[in-house]
C-alpha cells in the first residue's frame, strides 16, 4: 500500500454506468488508477499500473473477474482484489475467493462502506459480507458421516475453531468488526485476524462443499 | 398465442403494487403439457378434441397436414405421421389424398384453401390437363405389361403430381418458397460443386436400372417361386426410390432439424423479451413517474432486483413460492425479506445457514420473525434490518437485528411492549424463547429460538 497517501484502485467492470457510479462513491477517499471494461484489457493496465486494490467485477464476458485475478495473481502477488457482484449465490462468491480475492460484496453495498471495504482490503484484511459469512459457516458446517470425501479432514485447514465461528455468526448477524470486538471483548485486530484465517481456509480447504461451490459457478 | 393463465399469489408484488400489471404470468407454461416431451416442441399447440380442421403452420414437415389432423383428433402426431407414411407405401392412394388435403384444407389462420384460388388458375389447370396424355401413356404400358401395380401406382402419383403443379402455383409464399428449396435440394440444383451435380446423374441413372430390374423382375413370368417376385421386385424399387432420394431425405431431415432451432432460440427471446418489458420495464416506467419520492423509487428499484436476481441466478420465477408455499426455513426466511421489503420500503437482509423443512415449532419462529422484522422497520427508523437464522443441531435460533434508535426496555411505551409480549407469547407456547437487547440510539436485536426435539431431521 501507498504508505503516502490513499489507496490506489484500479476499476474492472463491464458496464460504463456501473464504474462512473463507483467512481463518484469512492470520492476522494482513494485514488483510483484506471479502469477497464473487459478481462484482456484488465489483465494488461493492472499489471502496468500495479494498484493497491482491484475492484473486480465477478461476472464479465471472457471468463469473468476469475479469469483476471488468474492471471494477475501469479505475476504480482501483491495486487489485492475487491470482487463487486450483483449476485451473491455461492458458486460465484465462493469460486473468486478461492481464486484470490480478499473480500467481497454486492453491488447494492452503501458509498461509505464500499470505502470501508476498499480500505480494509487494502490494508491487507479480508472483507466479509453477511452473506458470505453465512455461506463459509455453512460449508464448514459438521457433516453428517458420509457427505465429506473420503480421507481425513485436515484439522487445520478445514475446520473453524469455535472463536472464528462466533466472529462469522456475528457478522452475519450484521454487526461490524468494532460491535463484534466489543461484544466478544477482543481488539477489533483480533477479529481482524479471525477473519484473515477464516478466508485463508475458505481459500485452501478441501472441503467438499467449497470445492463444489467453486466448480458449480455460472456465468452470466 | 396468448395463453391467460389464472392469476397467482405474486411473492412480492401483490400486497403492494396491485396497479401493475401481472408481469411474470406469460410465461413458462407456453410450452404446454407436453413440452417436456423428447423430440416433442412441435407438439406445443396441441389442442385436444375439436377445432377447425386446417394444416398446422407450426407442426409441419410438408403441408402440416399430420399436424393439423392431430390437432383435429387429439392424437400423437408422430402416430398420424406413421399412419401416413404406411397408408403412402402401401398404395400410391396416400400420397395423393396427401396432396388432396394440401389442395383443399386451408392453412392454419388462414381462410382461403389453394383450392380456391387454383380454379382461376387457367394456366395451371392446362398443365395439368397435359398430363393426362401421360396418364394414358402409363395405363398403355402398364396393360401391356400387365403389370397392375403400374396402374395402382401410377395413377395416384400422376394425381399428386398434378396436385403438386396446382399446389405450387396458388400457394402461399413461405409454402412456396418452401416448394423450391426442397425441389432445388432433390434434384441438387442448388449444390456448387460439379461433382455432386455428377453424383446425382449416377444415382438417377442406377436408381433407375435397379427399379427397371425390380419392375422386370415382378413382370417376369419366368420366375417360378411366387413369392420371390414381389419380394425381390419390391426390394430392388426401395433399394432406388432409397438411392435417388436418400440424400435429398437427409438434407430434408437436417433442415428441419435446423429449423426448428431457429424456431425454439426466435421464440426464448421473445420470451426474454416479454419478461424483461413486463417487470425491468414496467419499473423504469413507475421509477420515472415516481422519481419525486426517494423511498418508494428504493423500494421499487428493491422489488425489481429481487426479482431480477431470482430469475436470473436462482432460475426460479418469482411467485413460486406463494404464502403458503414456504415449505422451508430458508424460504419462509426469503418471504418475510421479500414482503417487509414491499410494505414498508426498508431494506432487509437475511442470511440463514443451515434449512429445515417447517414444522409447528418452526412456523412459530418465522411468525415472530416477522413480527421482529416488522416492528424493526416500522419503529427502528433505521434503513435496513438484517436477519440471520441458524439451523444446528440443538436448536433453531433466528437474529432480527437493526441500527435504528433503539429503546429502553424498562421503560417501553405500551405498544411496543405489547407486541415484544405476544412475540413472547407466542415463542413460549412452542417451548421457545425471546431475547431483546436494545440499547437507546444504538439500536435493537430480537434473539429467537427454539429447541429441536430430538429424533428430528
């Protein structure tokens, strides 16, 4: 991150009215870079320009905001990525976090928590909606016998342990990471860093609720 | 066609914007019963039992006589199609009552028959009085021959040849063009390459040695065996009718085949297109005439998303699930989303992990809910209220949480108060509980739950 001044955001979506509207909600609470209307064009001017934060449509002709975060990520891992998407089914949240974003959100979220989020990831933390909160307490949720693949579950990665499952139900619940600290009485760094292994597993667990999810994506 | 359907208990939009019209109510049932059927799109239009008797434009291969006749009956049209084909092979006699119907039924919608219009078709009727010298010529040889399969074939296919010249000419357009291109596709006019125009000539002429042979054959008085003769003779005729014909039925199978793709992929887009006017239309048209009032442009700009996006991604039709159609938590969770949404223009989110089918208990827990969610959005004066519901094992709890102005709990006006006390109520007659945390200027959450009785799913 720009150490200096704001975060800066490079802007990828398909549709112009959707990316000036952003563009007027982020303010001047971040700079924003660049933008891009499609997946080839995206991949080229970020890795040009390096951002601190890409906002990423989820669904775009071409392979959808996947396909550039697969492409970004191996080359400059340090660029972040926000996924906005008017849907919020599983398959498409699931299938982006799994290929590297760190949060995501619906394109309904409000100008001022848009630059909470774009603030969060930038400063190297995860951004969970409500909903994807539901979605990753669900996929971890106790199996009966049977339903997982064969072969153990690995207790690191694939299960949460009780004080990030209260963080998650706290969020989905709607509270931000301030209520939840204060409700659990933990710093707000804490919940913070509850969140970032939650999206570390989301992100490298087996699970076969996960794996479903992100094969199960449909494009639109 | 339009087909008006019964009106359905819409999920969001009755209570509140009963001044629009239906919007997703032209839909998916276009397809009829039989829609599903494999190979079946053609049959869409089916009607049972009796109608005008005329050839459909829709079910139709040739003239859409087995259509318009299954129509008529009520029947299968592949059973007519096959009943057809026999009666064809059998004797001449089907092609040409065939080509009689085609003569003489009107197109479907249409009110004049080719028939009609063919009277006054001076030059066409000469046309076909010059194929009588042919008809002669055939009843000559075939006498000669005595051979009367001649003369039961040859007849009615000169009456359907000239049925055809009558039909060609006084037809409409797009059976017309239909006419040519099958023709020009017969007799490969149309093919670019000189050598399939060379194929065909060797076809012709080996067709015609084979069907001579099986014409010689079944005239051959030499031959003893009895049955070897019509047989054989039969034989080597299909043999050449299958080896002049065989690519034209190919390319003619592939057409259609081709044709009703266009058809299926014109008719999904009107479909799309109807939808999107009847409900992304009609809101950009109210949004307009509303556009002085923020809230209900929200509320308005909400109901079309939900909708939209259960379309879109959840491929269900909104209005699936009516009042009474909540079979599940997650559903009955979805619905009260969905009205409190329409009724008092505030946003809500819900998140549910975990579903269960509904049982009394669970009835109870989404009544209060949506007790909860209401009061949240008539009092709280918050914008949005959010709901989390968790399915486990234990128990079933559901959050209705908002950031409105809160209240003190010892000192609650009596309305207020009154409903917090039936929720409670209402909870506790389902060995459930409540839990209401509010803090002044901070706002409310209603914790609910209730235990699972063992032995559940």
């Amino acid at each position: 991150m720009n150490p200096t001044g704001p975060p800066r955001v490079f802007l990828v979506d398909d549709h112009h009215l959707f990316r000036a509207g952003v563009k007027s909600e982020l303010g001047d609470s971040v700079q924003v870079v660049g933008e891009a209307d499609e997946v080839p064009a995206a991949i080229e001017l970020i890795a040009e320009r390096l951002p601190d934060v890409v906002l990423l449509d989820v669904h775009m002709p071409g392979g959808g905001g996947k396909a550039v975060i697969d492409a970004v990520k191996a080359s400059h891992p340090t660029v972040r990525f926000l996924a906005l998407s008017v849907s919020d089914a599983p398959e498409d949240v699931i299938a982006v976090i799994r290929a590297g974003a760190r949060g995501y959100v619906t394109k309904t979220i409000s100008g001022p928590e848009l630059v909470d989020a774009v603030l969060r990831v930038a400063g190297g933390d995860a951004v969970f909606s409500p909903r994807l909160a539901g979605f990753v307490l669900d996929a971890f949720a106790s199996m009966p016998p049977g339903s997982e693949p064969p072969g153990p579950l690995d207790p690191e990665l694939d299960h949460l342990t009780p004080r990030e499952r209260e963080v998650l139900r706290l969020i989905a619940r709607g509270y931000t990471y301030k209520e939840i600290a204060r409700e659990l009485t933990i710093s707000v760094k804490t919940v913070e860093s509850h969140v970032s292994a939650v999206l570390r597993k989301l992100q490298l667990s087996t699970r076969h609720q996960l794996t479903r999810w992100a094969t199960e994506r449909r494009l639109i | 066609m339009v087909m008006v359907l019964p009106k359905r208990d819409h999920r969001c939009i009755s209570d509140q914007l009963e001044s629009r019209p239906p919007r997703w109510e032209a839909q998916r049932p276009r397809r009829g019963p039989h829609g599903d059927h494999p190979g079946g799109y053609g049959r869409v239009r089916r009607h049972s039992g009796r109608g005008p008797f005329w050839r459909s434009r829709e079910d139709r291969i040739i003239a859409g006589i087995a259509g318009g006749l299954a129509a008529r009956l009520g029947r299968d049209v592949t059973v007519i199609r096959i009943v057809l084909v026999l009666s064809a092979l059998v004797s001449g006699l089907g092609v040409a009552c065939y080509v009689l119907a085609w003569f003489v039924l009107p197109a479907e919608g249409s009110s004049e028959t080719i028939a009609a219009r063919a009277i006054s078709d001076r030059q066409g009727i000469t046309l076909v009085l010059a194929l009588v010298p042919v008809l002669v010529l055939v009843l000559l040889v075939a006498s000669v021959l005595h051979a009367g399969f001649l003369t039961s074939w040859g007849v009615p296919l000169l009456i359907s040849a000239a049925g055809l010249i009558l039909v060609y000419r006084n037809a409409e357009d797009d059976e017309r063009a239909w006419l040519i291109d099958s023709t020009k596709a017969l007799l490969q006019l149309d093919a670019e390459p000189q050598a399939s125009r060379r194929s065909f000539v060797v076809r012709l002429v080996a067709g015609l040695l084979l069907f001579a042979l099986g014409v010689s054959v079944i005239a051959d008085g030499a031959l003893n065996r009895s049955w070897l003769r019509p047989l054989g003779g039969t034989f080597l005729m299909i043999a050449a009718t299958v080896v002049v014909l065989g690519p034209w039925w190919l390319r003619l199978a592939r057409d259609l085949v081709r044709e009703r793709q266009a058809r299926i992929r014109a008719e999904e887009r009107a479909d799309m297109a109807a939808r999107v006017h009847d409900s992304v239309l009609q809101t950009l048209a109210m949004i307009q005439r509303s556009a002085d009032q923020p809230l209900e442009v929200a509320k308005l700009a909400r109901t079309q998303e939900r909708e939209l996006r259960s379309w879109l991604f959840e491929g269900r039709t909104p209005g699936s699930f009516g009042a009474e159609g909540a079979s599940t938590l997650s559903a009955g969770v979805e619905q009260i989303e969905c009205e409190v949404e329409a009724a008092h223009g505030i946003a809500v989110h819900a998140v549910t992990v975990g579903d269960s089918p509904l049982d009394d208990e669970l009835r109870a827990l989404l009544a209060a809910g949506r007790e909860a969610t209401v009061n949240a959005a008539k009092w709280s004066g918050a914008t949005t209220v959010s709901i989390y519901l968790e399915v486990e094992p234990k128990g079933v709890s559901m959050f209705v949480r908002d950031r409105g102005s809160g209240f003190d709990s010892d000192a609650v006006a009596g309305d207020r108060k009154g409903i917090a006390e039936s929720m409670r109520a209402r909870m506790q007659r389902h060995g459930g509980t409540v839990v209401i945390r509010s803090v002044p200027g901070e706002g409310t959450e209603v914790e609910l739950s209730v235990p699972r009785r063992p032995g559940r799913a």
